[in-house]
C-alpha cells in the first residue's frame, strides 16, 4: 500500500474535482438545451398566455447556464484555475435576471443597480494590470 503524501491527497482531490466538474458541465449543457427548446417553443407558439417576459426571463436563464459552462470549460483551458471575472459576469447576470423578474419594490431595484455597479468596479479593477493572470 502507497504512502498517502499532501502531493498524492492534492492530485486525488485536483482530480476528483475535474471529474465532478465535468459531470457539472454536461448537467448545466443538458439543462441548457432545455432552455433553448423551451426559447424555440415560445418563438414558434402563438398562444396569448406567453408573453414578452416569460421569454426574457428564458433568455436570461439560457445566458446564465452559457456562462456556467463557459466558466467550467476556462476553468480546464486555464490549467485548472478560475478566472475571477467570469464569476463576476455571472452575478451581473444574475443580478440583471432579479431586476428583470422582480421590479414591484423601488428600492429592491436600486439595490440590485448598486450592486451591479458595484461589481463592475470589481471588474474592472480585476481587468488591470496588476491582478491580470491570464
């Protein structure tokens, strides 16, 4: 039996993450092609209960599962490490998915902008040259 060193425990944990990613990454595909048969049904369907928001909230979905799996596919493009920004695009996205949805209260919406700002000064300050790793 193989002596279990911190070398050997991080390539099984490094390993066993890029499987569990990977099963993560088809799940989001699987569910993104959802998403796009739903899109093409309400393009196609005429019926009156289908209206402009229901189709935006799934085209905002579809771009959320896109990003996720875009995320996971730099992930393994970039020798195993996260880019922040993509995580950043994702809760813009999220959060402009909220306002979308959730517009009654005024003051929840204001929250959702200044978080969006918020992360786009994140975004920006992880675009400059000093925390630029890719």
């Amino acid at each position: 039996m193989k002596k279990i060193t911190p070398k050997r425990l991080s390539k099984f944990m490094k390993r066993l993450l890029s499987g569990l990613l990977l099963a993560l990454a088809l799940i989001l595909s699987g569910f993104l092609l959802r998403t796009t048969w739903v899109l093409v049904s309400l393009l196609t369907d005429s019926h009156p209960a289908h209206n402009s928001h229901e189709m935006v909230a799934a085209i905002i979905t579809w771009f959320l599962y896109f990003e996720f799996v875009a995320l996971i596919a730099k992930y393994f493009e970039s020798k195993l490490h996260f880019p922040l920004r993509y995580f950043i695009y994702i809760g813009i996205t999220a959060i402009v998915r909220l306002i979308i949805l959730n517009h009654e209260n005024p003051r929840g919406t204001l929250v959702y902008s200044v978080a969006i700002l918020v992360l786009l000064g994140a975004l920006f300050i992880s675009n400059t040259r000093l925390l630029k790793r890719i």
